[in-house]
C-alpha cells in the first residue's frame, strides 16, 4: 500500500472513530476470494416458491472449476451461467463481499436465501443492462464455510463477475474504494485543472484551436476518470448515470485526441487523416449515445464497435505517423511517444475488459496524467517561448515609439484637421447614400431631376450652392438655389448657354494632388458637371452643380483640407451622373418597349396592356369604352408601286393625321402593318362614329408627298365597336371592332362599319 494509501486510511479510521462508525481497534485486511471457484452453464429450474431446485447443484458433474468467476469456456452462445465458492472464515467484525463490477445481472444465494439481488430477472431468468457499480453484499452470521450461489445472465461479450470478488469489513469497504480509486481522482483533478485553465486561455486568445482541444480532452479525461472510479458511486449512486458519462468522455476521448494531434503536428500531419478521424469518432459518439438513451441499443454494447473503431484508428495513426516522425520537431516527437503510451495502456485496458488479458489494474490514468503533462510542459514553454518574444518586441516597439513621437506630434494638428474634415465626410456620406437610395426609387429623369434639387441642400450645407438643368433648348435654368440667404448670387435663373457662366473649375481626376493645385486658383463659383448618358446622344452635361468656393475653403477648414472635400465632391457628382444614367436608360427602354420605331405612335404591346386597363376602369367607374380599328386600303399596292420608302413615309404621314385627330385622353395604337387602334374612354358608340368619319375624310383629302412628289391619296376603312352598345363585355370590343373593319373592307372599302349599326 503506497504512502497515500496509509495517510488516507489513517484519516478515514480517525474520521471514523470521533463518530463512532469504526471501532479503533485494527481492522482486518480484505481477502480476496481467487480459489475455489466453479461454474454450471444454464440457469437452474426454480420451484414455485420462487427458489432454484437446489437438487441439481447437488451434482456434481454439473460444475467445473474455474480460476475466476468470469468468461468460462465453451460458452457458444449461452447467456446464463451459475458460480458457486465456499466462503472462507476470517476475523470479520461486519463482513461483506466486495465485487468490483458484474456482466451484466446477478443474484446472490446462500442457504437457500436470495440475499443479494442486482437488476430484474424475468420469467425466463433474462433481465436489460442496468449500470455496472460495484456491489456490495451484507453477508449474515454463519456464513463460513457454506457455499455462495451466483446466479449470472449477460448477453454481453462478457458475463460473470469482473476485477475484484473480497471478503472485508464494511467498514474497510470504503477505505478499499477510496484506495483504488486515488489514483483515478487525483489524475481526474489534475485533467479538471487543466481543463478550466485551457478553456480560460481559448476565452483570452479568441478561441484558439489549439487551447479548445486541450481543454476538450482534458474535461473528457476527468470525466471519464471520475465515471469509471468505483468512488463515483459515493457521490451519486446511480450506476446508469455514470455509466453514461462515462461512454460519452470515453467516446469523445480520441476526438480531443486527433483535434490536439491536429494541431500539434503542423505540416508534419498527415494530410486530411487525423481530421477524418477524429469526425468519425465524433459521428459515432452522438449516434452510439442518442441510439442508447433513445432504447434502440442498450448501452453496453455500444463499447465492442468503439473498442474496435478506437483499436483501427490508433493502428491507423501508427502507420501513417510513423514514417514522419523524423521530419517533427523534438516536441512533436515526445508528444507522439506520449501519445502512443497512453494508447498503448487503452489497448491493454480494452484486453482486460474483453478477456483477452486476465484482470490486472492497468494505470490508465497514470498513462493520461504522462499525455497530459507533456502537452502541458510543451504548452507552458510555448507561452514562456511566446512571453520573450513578446519582451524583445515590446522593447522594439518602444525604441521605434520613440523615434516617430516627434514626428507624430508634428503630425498632429493636421490629423486633427483631417479628423474634422472625415467626420463630415462621414456625415455626408450617410446623407448621400440616403438622396442615392431617393434616386434610384425614381421612374423618369425629370422626376429624378426635382428629387435631386430637393436634396441637394442637405448634402452640401454649409456649403452655399445652386443647382441648374439643362433645357430642351440647350440652356440651363435653376432648379434650387441653398445658402444665400437675402442675398441672391450674381448668377441669373436661367442660363442660355455655357459660355454665360463665370470660369469654373473642373476636377477632373479626383486625386489629393490635383484638387490642390485647383484650389489654389479657386475663385467665384465652382462648377461640377453631372454628365448623363443618353442612348441617342451619348453623355451630356443635363446638371449643373454650383458652389461657393469661399464655403468650401471654410469648410474644408485648410488648403489640403479643401482640396480633399473639392475631390469627395467631384466623386459625389459621378455617383449621382451614374445614378442619373441608369434612370436615363431604363426610361429609354422603357418607351421603346412600349414605341413603335416607324411611327412613334404606341405599339401593339401597349396596346394589350393598356386596353385590359381600360376594360376594367369602363366596368369598375360604368362609363363607356369605344374602340376604332383602323386599316389602310390597297396599302400593298402602294408599296408596289411606289416603293416601301415611299410605304414607310405614307405610314408616319398617317400617323401624324392620327395623333392630331384624337383627345390626349384617347389612345393611339400602331396595331401591326398598315393596321391601327384607337381606344376612346368615356366615349360611345356615336361619338366614336362621328370620329371614325371625320378621320376618313380628313385622310382621303391629304396627299402623300415622298420626295417631293405628290404620290396621291391614301383611303382606309375603320371598324367600331363600343361598350356597352355593341356588347356587354368590353373585352369583345377588339374581336367586334375586327368584324366591322372586315365588313367594311367586303363592302367596298374607304367606309366606317359600326356595331350595331346606328
């Protein structure tokens, strides 16, 4: 027993005796029970009364001797096995038999008693997984010298009694307990220690990896330590509990394993293989546990397939690591070799759990508290590395401080200055974005144009300015005017053309440079062009942005200072110019969507989409809807014989004839070829009549004129139709209008055909 051991006992026996629990007088050593044993396969017949038919242990060719209650021979499938041993005398003040761990149930005979019973049997002697404690088994008076029943069923790749089978006092139960379980508890501390340190330092450094993995395995370690110590059970006796925590710390040990190899080894690392393995470890481990608590699998036999999977993994890494060792650091190398004999004493421990191995303690937790120490050793001269490091550069930096303060309190004033000038940039960058985000929430460039002159104030204040638009007759005329308070600029309103306008400064670049050598020559106004790009014409000049440049000066509060906002001013102006462009283009897309070319009266497309509108506004509101469908007459002939130049000029001849005939409420539609709509809102069937006719006339009293030359005249034949006079659904009026324009056509053409007729 180790110097520990005796302090431990010692103070337990002490404890014990100012309680009155344990008599002073020396206690007994436990006795191990290792001789004598013997085993039956089967489970015995039992009477009615519930007790086995004691006639059959009686046989004794039934029952084979073993060396230890655990694993017998030819067990080929068998789940139920009986051990029976003669119970030894001893000098037991309260004696109990201590057993270390059974697979998986057990009940306990003597003299015919069931005196010990662990989990349920059922009918058939069969019973689930409940835990594995340790047990402990109050023997009565007499016991010497009688024999001892074990009745066993395990579905397990183990069944019978495990570890340790003794006969102590009760008193010395705990002492026994606590004595085989220091080592474990104080290596278990140790991993906790660890643990909380590593997370706290993964908190400090911004969750660094390498920390996050050590406090990982180092809290699975403890846990596992703390779940697999037969001292557990004196904090909380609940067997399934800790059998639980102990497959997950078991389970998730190789995880925090791999993770602290991974980043341990850097390019010395096998590629891609530690971070596969460590994922299947962890897969495993939420499966094998959610399959568990869930009741698919009992517990114990999610153990075998880890064993297995933790076995091939450690042969994995064996093979693949070996041949790299060379190519490590010497830390990498003592971290690998504590690697291996800690897996070395896990390959040992899984032989003695599976029976491989007879029953010996194997120091697992010795072989942690190596591992650990050397990733701590390693961690600690790391940092102790790292702390110098940071020494030296501290004094460095402090040596470089020196020499730049003078330089930077030089500096300052104008950071200061420059600090002032960000500030509002800043601020008018928030404002920019918001007349950008007004901007691009416009459907037409006027209506950008007059949004823009309304913002444009509060972006540019303090800073007095005006804004002009260029005119359909190439001037410019003022849309707002900031800043100026009572008295008004020199600048009139309207502006026939550039050359009026005082010489402005244009800044072209945008660099620091040349807005500075611009501000030095910067007088009177200065002029910001917000070039547009138009798909007719290319860019042109539509706004004009004007400002004071004695308010810019002040504002920008020195010479570099100005020159900088001059530059984020002629940057806001291209944004706003491309802002402005896209509206420009979308509008033209929009029309010509919508425009037939030839013409420039509305097209077919338009037509579908408008008279839908119409149909169900003339519902909705009740008023009439008329609709006139309109073709030219002999219009082939016309352009076989004169030409289809001379066809595409009849076409817009006639199209301007349309368009100067009808209301700005009516709707002027190039339907397709020489056929063309008219839709009249709020107008009936009369009405819509006496307009078909006036058409005719005025068409067949206009000549063509191509070239100069009179080509003749044009006749065309009109369909009308109205609602509610021709029908009693507005949507028939296209297909009614068709009809009367047919008929119009049959009967002679050069005449109007209304539905009904009037």
């Amino acid at each position: 027993m180790s110097i520990s051991a005796h302090i431990l006992k010692a103070l337990i026996i002490l404890f014990g005796a100012l309680c009155g629990l344990v008599p002073v007088a020396s206690l007994a050593a436990p006795q191990p029970l290792t001789e004598g044993w013997e085993y039956r396969w089967g489970d015995m017949p039992f009477t009615a009364e519930g007790t086995p038919d004691w006639s059959l242990a009686q046989q004794p060719e039934q029952w084979h001797a073993i060396d230890f209650p655990s694993n017998p021979s030819g067990r080929n499938g068998q789940d139920q096995v009986w051990y029976r041993i003669t119970l030894p005398a001893g000098d037991w003040q309260d004696p109990v038999l201590y057993i270390l761990s059974v697979d998986l149930i057990v009940q306990v005979w003597l003299d015919g008693e069931n005196i010990y019973q662990y989990g349920t049997f059922d009918k058939d002697g069969r019973g689930k997984f409940e835990g594995w404690p340790w047990h402990k088994i109050t023997l009565p008076e007499g016991y010497e010298n009688k024999t001892l029943y074990f009745r066993v069923f395990s579905d397990y790749t183990d069944i019978g009694l495990w570890g340790e089978v003794s006969l102590m006092d009760h008193s010395e139960l705990i002492l026994h307990i606590l004595n085989n379980s220091l080592e474990a508890l104080l290596v278990a501390g140790f991993s906790l220690l660890v643990a909380v340190l590593a997370l706290i330092l993964s908190l400090l450094q911004g969750g660094r990896k390498t920390f996050t993995s050590i406090a990982l395995f180092s809290l699975a370690s403890s846990v596992m330590l703390l779940s697999e110590s037969a001292a557990s059970q004196l904090l909380v006796p609940d067997a399934l509990m800790w059998d639980y925590l102990a497959a997950g710390s078991y389970f998730l040990l190789p995880v925090g394993l791999w993770l602290m190899l991974d980043q341990w080894l850097g390019d010395a690392r096998p590629p891609r293989a530690i971070s596969v393995i460590w994922k299947l470890h962890l897969v495993y481990a939420l499966g094998a546990l959610s399959l568990a608590l869930t009741g698919v699998i009992g517990l114990s036999f999610t153990f075998p397939p880890f064993d297995a999977l933790f076995l091939l993994s450690l042969f994995s890494m064996a093979l693949i690591t070996a041949p790299r060792m060379r190519l490590m650091t010497t830390e990498q190398q003592v971290l690998v070799l504590a690697c291996g004999v800690f897996g070395a004493l896990l390959v040992a421990d899984m032989a003695v759990a599976h029976g491989f191995m007879p029953w010996v303690q194997v120091p697992v937790g010795l072989g942690l508290l190596v591992f650990i120490l050397a990733v701590v050793i390693i961690s600690l001269r790391h940092y102790g590395m790292t702390q110098r490091a940071l020494q030296e550069l501290t004094v460095t930096l402090e040596h470089q401080v020196a020499e730049r303060t003078e330089k930077t309190e030089k500096l300052l004033q104008r950071e200061q200055t420059r600090a002032e000038v960000l500030a509002f940039e800043n601020q008018k960058s928030r404002v920019f974005a918001e007349v950008v985000s007004e901007l691009q929430a416009c459907v037409s460039l006027d209506q950008a144009c007059h949004r823009l002159a309304e913002d444009m104030p509060s972006l540019c204040s303090p800073i007095k300015g005006m804004v002009y638009r260029r005119t359909a007759f190439g001037g410019y005329e003022r849309l707002a005017l900031w800043g100026y308070g009572d008295s008004l600029p020199d600048l009139p309103p309207a502006i026939e053309t550039l050359s009026h306008m005082p010489p402005p400064v244009h800044l072209l670049g945008g660099s620091i440079e040349e807005a500075e050598a611009a501000c030095n020559n910067c007088q009177g106004l200065v002029c910001f062009s917000i070039n547009v790009e138009f798909m007719g014409h290319g860019p042109a000049p539509e706004c004009l942005l004007l400002l004071d440049a004695d308010s810019i000066s002040s504002s920008g509060k020195t010479e570099g200072g100005a020159a900088r906002l001059m530059a984020s001013i002629n940057l806001v102006v291209e944004r706003i110019g491309v802002t402005l462009s896209g509206i420009s283009l979308k509008e033209d897309l929009r029309r010509f969507s919508y425009e037939d070319a030839l013409t420039g009266l509305k097209n077919r497309r338009y037509f579908d989409q408008l008279f839908e509108h119409e149909a169900t506004v003339a519902l909705r509101k009740e008023l009439p809807l008329s609709l006139l469908l309109v073709d030219i007459d002999h219009f082939k002939q016309f352009n076989d014989t004169h030409g289809h130049e001379a066809g595409d000029a009849a076409l817009k001849a006639f199209a301007a004839i349309l368009e100067s005939r009808f209301r700005g409420s009516d709707v002027v539609c190039r339907y397709g070829g020489e056929e063309f709509v008219v839709i009249l809102p709020a107008s009936d069937i009369t009405g819509a009549r006496e307009r078909a006719e006036q058409l005719r006339e005025a068409v067949r009293k206009d000549p063509v004129v191509f070239e100069g030359k009179d080509l003749g005249f044009l006749t065309i034949s009109i369909g009308v139709a109205s609602w509610p006079g021709s029908t009693n659904n507005p949507e028939k009026l296209l297909k009614l209008a068709d009809e009367m324009l047919y008929k119009a056509k049959a009967g002679g053409r050069n005449k109007v055909e209304a539905f009904p007729e009037i």
